[in-house]
C-alpha cells in the first residue's frame, strides 16, 4: 500500500491541533474539495515540531512537507508559534546543502476559521510538489549526523 | 499490544466516497491489529457498545476509532474505551471524515488514504503508554470582561450563583450599546428600563466587583487560576470620594466637548458623567477636551467640588485578581462607514448613523427626544433609512449580515411616526431578515400600521441639494431608479468586533475569525465556549446578535463557569512534558523558552537538572522542539510517536 | 529635474475641440518645469468607440503603437490630459499584463513593446509629482474670489482599483490644485457624475439631462466657473451650453474652462497660453465678479488687520504697565 | 409579458459573458445599486440590474438586442460602487462585442456614430472630428445634428477642418486589417503560441479563472 500510483505524491503534513487542524476540519465541514496526497500528523503546537519530523519525512520518501500553524500572535500557547517560525527557517536554509529542493517544504498559518485559505494551501502546495515531482527515495537512509545537527538548533 | 480497529461509515458521510470495509479489511494486517471491523455510527450508543464489548471479548489493549476529527469526539470515545477498562490515552483516532471524504469524491484514493491515515494511526498507538491526570485546587472567582448586556447577564447568573465576579469595563460606565438605545424591538419596550435596574443589580450585588475605565492589561495562567491584570484609566476624578453630585460637569467651562455616550449628537463637558443613569455615577476628565490639559489655565472643577475628589495628577492604576474563569462580552462596535463616499463619508450633516438617531430619539439625550436634524435643528419630514451600509458588502470587506439591522430600521420607522406623526420614512432594503419570535410581524406592522415606505434596492448616492439630501436608488421590484427628496438620511451601519479585539482574544489565548469575532469552541455544540478552557464568550463578541440572544448567551456562559467552579478540585491534562533525567543536562534552554514558566531547575546528585511544575504544563511541547539531548518529552506527543507516524507513511 | 521628464501624448481632440487644453498643458508644464516630449506620430489611443463596439485587442492594439512610438524617442511614461484617452492607454497596459492578450495586441501590432510603461493624466503629475507648494510659488495672479465648481467627471479616477490615483468617490486633487491658486473651491457633490460622454451627437436628450443637472448645481452654489480636466465634459458642459438651456428651459451663462487655463492665468503666461477666447461661454464676467470679491476680501482683511493690531497694542500696553508695577523677579 | 422556461437557460452564452468580462456572474445578488447609480439608465429599455438577471437566466438574444448595451456611456459608476466588487461596466462591454460580432443593429444612431469613429480612426490613424460628424450626418440623414455649434467653433479654429493624417496610417490601417482577418483570435493566438512551444503563456492562461 503507498499512495496512488501515477496520481499521488507523497505531501505529510505537521498542523497544530488549535489553528490548523481546525482549519482543516473548517474546509472539511464546508465540503472544500481538495487533492488526496496530503496525510496530516496532528501535533499540539507549531512550536512542537522537531526538525527531526521534517527532515527525516524528506530524507524517507516524502515528496513534500507542508507545516502549518497559528497566525503569529494568535498561537494558543501564547508563542509557541513564533519559536517555529525560527526553526522552520533554518531548515529552509539548510534543505538544499542536503540536496532537497527546498520547495519541498513549506510553512504557512491557518487559522481555524480558515477554511478557504486552507483548501487554497493544499492545492498550491500539492500543485507545486507535482510540479517538482518525485522525490529520490532514500529507503534505507542512515542517520546522518546533520540531522542531530539541525535538531540541537 | 493487541489492537482493535473500528472503521466508521457515519452514515453515509464516511462511506459514501469511503469503501470502510476494505480499509478495515486492509487494518487488519497491520501490526499488533487483532480486531477490525467497520461501524455503521461509531459515535452511537450501539457503536460505543460494540467497542466495549469487542475490548472485553478480544482482550484488547489499544483501540483506533477512524471517524470524525478528534476535535468532535475524542472525549467521547476515551471515556467509551475507559468504561471497558482501558487506559484512555490507550486511543487513538484517525480522522477519515473532514480531512479526507468530505473534501473529495474520488474512492479509490479516499480509501486508499483512509487505509494509510489508519496505519498512522496504529503505529502511533503501539507507542502509547498509560497516562493519569493529577488534580489541583480551583480559584472560585469568575471576570467578566465587558459590561454590556451580554456580560451584565453572565455576571448577575454567576454571582447569583455564589460566585465572586470582577467586571471590568473599558467605558466609564457600564450599559454597553443597549444603554444608547431608545427603545427595543419588537415590544418597542423602553431600552433603559429594561437594562437600568440590572445596571443597579450589579453595582450593589455583594458578590460582584466592579471596574468600570479599565482594561484587562495581561492574563497568564490557565483554567482554575488565572492571573489578570487590570489596568484602572486615570479619570482624574478619586472615585472613592466623588458623589456624582455633577457640579463639576455644569461649572466646566468646555462645553463644547465631543460628547462620547451620545455618538457626537450633542455637546458636553469635558468633565463628564457619561448619562444619568451611569453606573458607576461618577464624574472624569476627558483630558483631550479638558482647558486645563490643553491650555495649563482653568482648575474650575476641583476648586468646585465639594469632596475635593478631582485630582489632575492621578495616575493608572494595576490591580492584579485570581480568577477560575473569564467570561469574554466585549461586544461590538460599528463599523466606520465614512469608506462610503458616495454617502458623504461624513460631510454631510443630517446624514447620521443608527446609534445616533437612536439618540435623537431618546428623551435622555440630546435633544430630549425631540427628533431635530443636527444641520439646522429642523423637525425632519421626510426621513430616509438606508440598510445594509457595512453588511453584506464585499467591497468593503464585510461579506456579513449584521443581524440585527433590518428588526432596528423597522423600529426606528415606527417611532419616527410616534414622534413626528407628519413624517414619512422611506427604508431601502435588500432582503428583510426577521427571524426571531414576532419580529417578521413587527415588519409587517412598520409597513402596514405606519406607512413607512420600503423599497427594495440599495442607494448609490446621497448628495445635497438645497437644503435638503437626494437619495438615489434603485425600487429593483419596479425595475428602475427613483429619487427621493430627504430631510435626514439614516445609515443602518453594520457592527463589526469590537475595537481591539483581536488584541484581547491574543491575551486571553482564544482565536479569532478574519473579522476580529472571537472563535467558539464548536459552531452548533460549544457555542460559548472557546477552545481555551475556562474562557467562556458571551454576546456580539462571538458574532453579531440582538439583545435577546446577547442575554441567553450570558446566562449560557455564567451556567458554563458555575459548572466549572462547581468543583474544589480540577483535574489536569496528563498530556503534559516529562523530563528524562537521566539524558538532562540542565542547560536550561527548555526553561527559557516555555511560555507558562512551567519549568524549573533543580538538582540531582549534584548535577543540574530540570523538573516539570505538572499543573502548569500547557502540553504545547515547544521544550520538546528545543531540548538539545531529547530529554525533555511530551506525553501523548513524543518524538517517537510522531516519528512512528512519519515513518507509516513514508517507509511502506 | 530629470524625474520631470515625461512623454506626451495630446489626443484627437488636442488638435480640434480641446485646442485651448492642449496648450495651456503645454505652457503650464513648462512653466512649472515638467519637460514633454511629444510621442512621435501618434494615432488615436483606440478610445471609447473602439473599445466599445470592437474588442478589446484591438483597441489596445492601437494603444500599444503610441508606447512603441514613445519607446523610439526612449520613452516610457506618458501623460495625457484627455480622461478617456488615459483610460484606454491605462487599461491597455493592465490587460497586457496578461501573456494571451499581450500575445493578441501584438499579432495585430506586429511591434512587441520592450519596456515597461506607466501612464498618469497631467493633473495628476501636477498634483503628484509637482505639488501643490510648488505650484502656489508660480502663481502671479491668484484667484482670489473666484468662486470654482472643481469637476473631474467619471472617467479620470476609474477604476479605481488600477488607476490609484486620488478617491474615486470623492476625488480631491483638483480641489488641492485650485485652492492652491487662490480660488474659493466650492463643495461639488456632483463632482464625478457623468456629464453624457460621447453622447452628445447620438442621443440628443442625454447631454441637456445630465450636464443640465451639473449647471444646476453649479448656478445654486453661485459658481463664478465649473472647473473641468476632460475635453468631453467641457464639451458639453460650455458648447452644449445653449443647447442644454433650450431644452431645459434654463438661462445658465457659467464659463467652463480646463483647469490648466486657470493655471495658466494665475501663473501669468499671457493669452496664448490661457485660450480663454476660445471658450464658448466668456469667462469675462466670471473675471469681473472675482475682482469685486477679491477688492471686499482685501478690505475685510485690512480692517480685520487693524482691529487685531489695535487690540494687540492695547494688550502691549496694559502687559508693560502691569510689568512695569510688578515687583523685580516676579517673571517666569 | 411571455412566461420564461428558466429550464432554457443559454448555460454556453452565460459562460462566453463570463469569459470575456472576466466576472463571476454568479455573485450578483440583484441589490439594484448598479442601477441606482447610473446616469443613463432613463435612456434603457431595461436597467443595468435586469439585464445582469438576464444575464444570469441566460437570455442570450433578449440581452444581445438590448438598447441599454448601446446606450451604457461607460462611467463605471456602477463598477465602483458594487458591493460584490463586479466589474458590471465590463459585462456590459462583453455583451456589446458579443452583439457586435453576432451582426445585431444595436441603437442605430450609437452604432453609426461608433462606426464613424472607428472607420476615421482606421483612414487617417486619428479620429478626425468634422470629418467623423459629417460620415454620420450623411449615415443617419440627421443633417442638422450640432449646426448650431458650427458657429461657436468654427471663429475659434476649434474644427479642424482637414484630418490630420499621420505617416504610420498606413502601419494604423494594417492593425486593422489583421484585426479584420482575425488575427488577435483567441483561439488562433493560442495555438500559434502552443505551435512556437510557448507554453508557459498558454499555461498561465489556462490557470486563469475568476477573479
């Protein structure tokens, strides 16, 4: 089992359980058609995501990694938002010395009563990893030591 | 781990673009799955049933509900699973509704992506560990932010209840908009009647606190023991001393100031009591009017005062309060329509907001309910009311109905026939909203008894002419442009959140919607409710209502907070971090970034260290993210959880 | 200043109905500093009637010749003073943002454009990039006691979202502009109401209708002048003039000049320049009653000055005695 | 007044407006402020706000022989104040090229006058206006249209009275030309453009939807 062939790509996304997932749910309630690639991981804040999530995502087949939290300022832990934000980018900066595109991966806020603006980012999103397509596939990929690296940020 | 895998239809929600039998089927193999099935209403009664029975019958240690967003029933199914035995952190949930058969219609991939959201699931699951809430002790005190009738209501309930309640209210004055209103619809009741007594109500309730010129200036903590700072505006005026004589407002020698409580319709003082029925009645300075503030020279007031209670040097004071829940009734403010040029944007005189001729109206304003335009003070005969200003209006980015604006037109046409029985009013309408108990009727009356003349169609432009306004329409049932010659011209302005908010919503941790309208917690199921718990919303700050639904919605909010403080103790999210002291080296970073100061140092054979204060902890993991050694985890969300979910999905 | 440097593009009319615009623009821009270069051999912008009857390829096609034109001399930016040829040029440019349509204008055109072009009216360069400041420095004469009607009509601020120039409902610049003169500017609440266009030929009844309602309007406020920036509306509003009175049974007699004439009379650029010969309604008595006004102000103003200058000697004089009797060190 | 089958909806003609306005028709609520605000709406048969209702029922040949598409003076008064922010000047401009290529008469007069300018525009690459009056004097037989004005204009040199050709009428008259023989065809544009391998203006194009 995987994702369709020929159809899908690979796209996991990080959303925080407050904003996004919400947002998500918002798009879902209003019947807002979007592609099938994206999976979503729940997780209670932006700010919790390791950059180990999104590296290892990459390093193991993802085709794309979508992260997606509160507006800045509206975070329901107060900041937790504004700490992602630091990280997310660093891991942008970092991608292409790992040989990633970095369009690979993107970050945004959505807010919970955003469902538009969510449907609009998974069909950009998703319409952007197919225009880059497959990713190499690593299957077997070590532990590098960047990866300790990027999560010690 | 022996897991057992329910696959809702939901009716036909799921099912219909979900093959649910085969994506149970496909569960089955998955690791440690000893049981799938597929279930026509997980949710239901026989659904939970059918998961209890299968827990006890297949000795099952973990379970996967794949059904509706967690955010819906997670509660539901954890309490489903524990009365079986089970732990209910032993759960876990795959959302195959919202995210993936209602956004799409396509089978094949919605089983097939319902198949991998399951397999996350599980593989999330087998990493799961047994998690116990701690208890902790709650403060019975509730804020009420807000002295409007929504929270004037809410504050009443609760402290008729038992409760200790802190208002505060940004206004000199509590009363909200309801105070400025003549009278209300569809009783045509009188508005300070109504609202006076309860005004009273709350100034001598023994259980409630008041803060009127004050502002919540921080909040932290968390629900049962919340932290708040208020800030108390300087009025210049010692509160403690002023009897609300009003002396000081009739010798004030600025009498051409702003008058704030009647919308501009007329002048005051620029030391003020807001309006007769103040509560708090007490005198202040507005300093932007005041001569002394603006020249250095006058000091009339305090030479006047017979308590000696006006002090030019006061300063803002910061009061700090305990509280257990806070009750958000901030209302909402009209939107500024000057953006509508085409009516004037405001150069035109005798064309007024609603709020305004609600005070034109009002004996207890500025013109003793005599109904005068403000341009020449001329009784108007011709009277033209213009709806849907700032509603309904994508142009200027207020894509909403304002709710209320069609029940107050109709009223104010009515009683601009009582008080000038000469007049005729002319409303301009899109659409006539009137759902409510004897409101449809009372726009039949308006129309019927009082003449008024309705014309479907929007305006295009006022201009004046004379000195008289032409209004151009279009009457789209007659499908053609009219004209009308007005004296005054009545804007139905729409409401918008209150000014600020969003700032208010940031401090209290609460989301909010595009328009600055504070977020609910469930659309239909937790309308008061906020998705931060122990913060409650009551009124127009949630989304525009009428005075009705304003009151219902603070008797909603105060019965949610007595529910709340009903107990001693509340229990604690056992989703909290837990720190690995063994890989802890005590570099402190987890420390300085986490939001409630929920962590603390410590020592352990010597060795620096750090401890989780566990009824502190918010559960957000923003430590985690940061913790250099993995030493610090949050439970429920460990790096090994969610890397089992990376992992389902990218390794197969 | 180099930044004042613009192409010019004059318009059909420039050359016949609107001759007295034309060159008051011309002066006043040169007075003012704001070098023009005109856009060799330019055609018609492909204005209102072929863009309302044709496609829009085509009449941006011959939009796109005038910034080909402009590009051989090298330039990019060109003002004009007509409102509907603004539109067009202006309109031209935004649909080419489009690849497609570029694509289509230039299989009629056969010259692909290989700059990047703006283009503004002259008013509001002037307003804009000049200034008012700089333009109240330049005045000789000013206006003062011209009671002015400022009408900018419907097209020079629309649409709004793209042209981005001033407030499409309640435009203000030329208000600015002529205040800045000297003129008494009155409030115009018809100020961007249409005036009939083009319809003047077709449809006779439209012009006396809606331009009739503007000299109404114009006549209740005591408007010495109704101060327009298009050819079209001047047009109807001073030509039609008698035709409009026949039909509404009215006897208006306001002149109607373009507000570069203003300009070039307050400025002082002589009769060539100001064209005011060449407007069907004299502007004689509007000048007349101005002087009048502006005699009564300058009297006003000097007793007004008197009186403060009596009062200000009487508070001298009581503040020195009080001085002089208080006792030493009791200052500030 | 005749019963309208909404079932015979003209879905091919709404969608054609659709396309060549770039305006989603279907965000018209019909609050009349279109109407309201026009200043030539005493010239029409039917008022801006019927013929967008028109317009949504499609009624492709009630539309396309409506006096108001003629007799629109392209103020965009309407288009500024709506308050679904529908570029309903824009519309109508759509149904006039639409009625234009399909050969209807349109207002007589308006069409002629248009025409006028248009064929002086293509002889000389400026419109010439004495010349462009007197096409249409003689089009129409309205010989007495503005004689009055001839002697307020004239004395002042505000007629001129030889066009004035510029030297790139010929480049002017070919722009035509090609316009004539289609060459800004969409259709054929777009396929010239996939035969040079342009596909990214192609697919930028596709992409585009509403507004």
């Amino acid at each position: 089992m995987s994702v369709l062939k020929g159809q899908e790509l690979r796209i996991i996304g990080f959303l925080c359980n407050w904003c996004s997932y919400g947002g998500a749910d918002t798009a879902g309630i209003g019947r807002f058609v979007q592609p099938t690639d994206l999976r979503v991981v729940r997780v209670p804040c932006s700010g919790r995501i390791n950059p180990l999530f999104i590296m290892k995502a990459l390093l193991y087949g993802a085709d794309g990694v979508l992260v997606s939290g509160c507006h800045p300022r509206d975070c329901h832990y107060a900041e937790g938002n504004f700490y992602a934000r630091r990280r997310l980018e660093v891991i942008k900066a970092l991608l292409p010395a790992l040989g990633i595109d970095p369009r690979r991966f993107e970050y945004t806020w959505v807010s919970a009563s955003e469902g538009r603006r969510w449907q609009h980012v998974v069909e950009s999103f998703t319409m952007q990893i197919h225009d880059l397509g497959p990713a190499r596939r690593l299957p077997d990929a070590p532990e590098l030591d960047v990866l300790k690296m990027v999560a010690a940020e | 781990m022996r897991i057992g895998v329910f696959i809702c239809h939901c009716g036909s929600n799921i099912a219909g673009t979900v093959d649910c039998a085969s994506v149970a089927e496909q569960a089955a193999a998955f690791p440690d799955v000893v049981f799938s099935t597929d279930t026509l209403y997980a949710c239901s009664e026989p659904g939970q049933d059918a998961i209890i029975e299968a827990i006890k019958e297949h000795r099952l240690t973990g379970v996967v509900v794949a059904s509706c967003t967690p955010r819906m029933h997670e509660p539901t199914f954890r309490r489903a699973v524990e009365r079986a035995g089970l732990n209910r952190y032993l759960f876990e949930m795959a959302n195959i509704r919202e995210h993936v058969s209602w956004i799409g219609k396509d089978m094949q991939a919605n089983t097939n992506k319902s198949a991998e959201l399951v397999r996350m699931a599980v593989a999330k699951l087998r990493l799961n560990t047994e998690l116990k809430p701690k208890f902790f002790p709650v403060t019975k005190r509730v804020l009420v932010i807000g002295g409007g009738v929504a929270g004037i209501q809410a504050a009443l309930d609760a402290a008729d209840a038992g409760l200790e309640v802190v208002m505060v209210e940004r206004e000199p004055s509590i009363g909200g908009k309801m105070a400025k209103l003549d009278k209300t619809f569809p009783t045509v009741d009188c508005s300070s009647c109504i609202l006076g007594p309860r005004m009273v109500d709350v100034a001598q309730h023994p259980n409630i606190t008041l803060h009127a010129a004050s502002e919540v200036e921080a909040v932290s903590g968390y629900v049962g023991n919340f932290e708040v700072t208020i800030r108390k505006k300087s009025t210049c005026v010692d509160w403690s001393k002023c009897t609300g004589c009003g002396l000081c407002t009739e010798k004030c020698p600025a009498k051409k100031s702003y008058d704030r409580f009647n919308e501009g319709m007329g002048h005051t003082s620029a030391i003020v009591i807001p309006f007769p029925q103040a509560i708090p009645k007490k005198a202040g300075i507005e300093k932007e009017h005041c001569r002394l503030f603006r020249t250095g020279k006058c000091g009339v007031c305090a030479k006047i005062c017979p308590t000696g209670a006006v002090d030019y040097a006061m300063r803002d004071q910061i009061v700090s309060v305990k509280v257990g829940g806070i009750v958000a009734a901030t209302g909402y403010d009209l939107m500024d329509w000057t953006v509508y040029e085409e009516y004037g944007g405001g150069r035109y005189p005798d064309v007024i907001t609603s709020l305004q001729y609600e005070r034109l109206l009002s004996a207890s304003g500025p013109t003793g309910g005599h109904v005068k335009r403000p341009s020449d003070g001329r009784e108007p005969q011709s009277v033209v009311f213009i709806q849907c200003v700032g509603s309904r209006d994508c142009s200027v980015d207020r894509p909403y109905c304002s709710g209320f604006c069609c029940m107050y037109t109709a009223k104010q046409a009515i009683l601009t026939k009582d008080h000038l029985p000469d007049s005729q009013s002319y409303v301009f309408y899109m659409d006539i909203r009137s759902p409510g108990k004897g409101y449809d009727e009372f726009t039949r009356r308006v129309q019927e008894e009082y003449r008024a003349r309705y014309i479907r169609g929007r305006v295009s432009l006022v201009y004046p002419k004379g000195d008289k306004l032409m209004v151009r329409g279009a009457d789209t049932l007659m499908g053609t442009q009219v004209e009308v010659e007005a004296d005054l011209v009545v804007l139905a302005v729409g409401g918008e959140a209150a000014r600020g908010a969003p700032h208010l919503a940031e401090k209290l941790r609460i989301s909010y919607d595009a328009y600055g309208f504070f977020m609910e917690g469930h659309p239909k199921l937790k309308p008061v409710e906020t998705n931060t718990a122990g913060v409650f919303l009551a009124g127009s700050c949630q989304g525009l209502k009428d005075i009705p639904s304003s009151v219902a919605q603070g008797s909603a909010a105060a019965a949610k907070v007595i529910g709340l403080l009903s107990r001693d103790m509340l229990e604690s999210d056992p989703q909290i971090a837990q720190v690995n002291a063994g890989r802890c080296i005590g570099c402190g970073k987890c420390i300085s970034v986490c939001p409630f100061k929920a962590i603390q140092e410590t020592e352990a054979r010597g060795l620096p260290k750090v401890e989780v204060i566990e009824t502190v902890c918010q559960g957000c993991g923003v430590c985690n993210a940061t913790c250099p050694q993995g030493a610090i985890q949050l439970s429920h969300f460990t790096d090994n959880q969610i890397l089992a979910e990376v992992e389902a999905l990218c390794r197969f | 200043m180099s930044s004042q440097h613009f192409g010019y593009f004059p318009g059909c009319s420039g050359l016949g109905t609107s001759l007295e615009y034309e060159r008051s623009t011309r002066a006043v821009c040169g007075a003012l500093g704001v070098a023009l270069t005109e856009v060799p051999d330019w055609n018609c912008c492909g204005s209102s009637p072929v863009a309302h009857t044709a496609d829009h390829a085509l009449s941006s096609a011959l939009a796109s010749r005038i910034f080909a034109q402009a590009e051989s001399v090298g330039i990019a930016d060109i003002i004009t003073p007509c409102p509907s040829c603004l539109k067009n040029l202006h309109n031209a440019l935004r649909r080419m943002e489009d690849p497609l349509f570029r694509a289509r204008v230039e299989a009629l055109t056969q010259r692909p454009l290989r700059r990047a072009h703006t283009t503004k009216s002259v008013l509001q360069v002037l307003v804009e990039d000049v200034g008012c400041s700089r333009i109240r420095d330049a005045v000789r004469r000013p206006l003062k006691g011209l009671r002015v009607a400022p009408y900018y009509g419907c097209l020079l601020t629309r649409p709004g979202d793209s042209m981005k120039f001033d407030n499409p409902e309640n435009p203000v610049s030329l208000d600015r502009l002529l205040e800045s003169l000297g003129a008494e500017v009155l409030p115009f609440p018809l100020k961007v109401e249409c005036c009939g266009a083009a319809f003047g030929v077709p449809a006779r009844d439209v012009v006396p209708r809606l331009s009739g309602k503007l000299l109404d309007l114009a006549a209740e406020l005591d408007a010495d002048a109704v101060v327009v920036a298009c050819p079209l509306c001047q047009m109807n509003l001073d030509l039609r003039q008698d035709q409009i009175n026949a039909a509404n049974g009215t006897r208006h007699s306001i002149p109607v000049p373009y507000f570069t004439q203003l300009m070039a009379y307050a400025f002082g650029l002589g009769d060539e320049a100001e064209g005011f010969a060449k407007l069907a309604v004299s502007m004689a008595p509007a000048f007349a009653r101005m002087e009048g006004r502006a005699a009564a102000i300058e009297r006003q103003e000097r007793e007004a000055a008197a009186r403060e200058a009596k009062k200000a000697g009487s508070a001298a004089e009581k503040k020195s005695a009080k001085a002089a009797s208080a006792p030493a060190g009791g200052g500030l | 007044m005749e019963t309208i089958g909404l079932h015979e909806a003209d879905e091919d003609f709404i969608r054609e407006v659709e396309e060549r306005s770039g305006q989603a028709l279907s965000r018209c609520y019909q609050c009349g402020n279109c109407t309201a605000g026009c200043p030539m709406s005493f010239t029409y048969d039917y008022p801006v706000s019927r013929l967008m209702r028109f317009i949504q029922a499609g009624r492709k040949d009630l539309v396309l022989s409506a006096r108001t598409i003629w007799m629109c003076a392209s103020c965009e008064t309407c288009s500024e104040r709506c308050p679904n922010k529908i570029d309903v000047a824009g519309v109508v401009e759509a149904c006039r090229h639409m009625a234009c290529r399909a050969g209807k008469d349109g207002v007589y007069a308006v069409k002629t006058f248009w025409d006028a300018f248009v064929l002086s525009v293509n002889q000389h690459g400026r419109a010439h206006e004495a010349g462009l009056l007197a096409m249409y004097m003689f089009r129409t037989g309205r010989f007495w249209t503005d004689v009055d004005l001839a002697p307020k204009m004239l004395p002042k040199g505000k007629i001129a009275i030889l066009p004035h050709r510029i030297q790139g009428r010929r480049e002017v008259a070919e722009i035509f030309r090609r316009f004539r023989e289609g060459a800004a065809d969409e259709e054929a544009v777009r396929s010239r453009l996939a035969a040079e391998r342009r596909d990214d203006v192609v697919a930028a194009y596709s992409g585009e939807g509403c507004p």
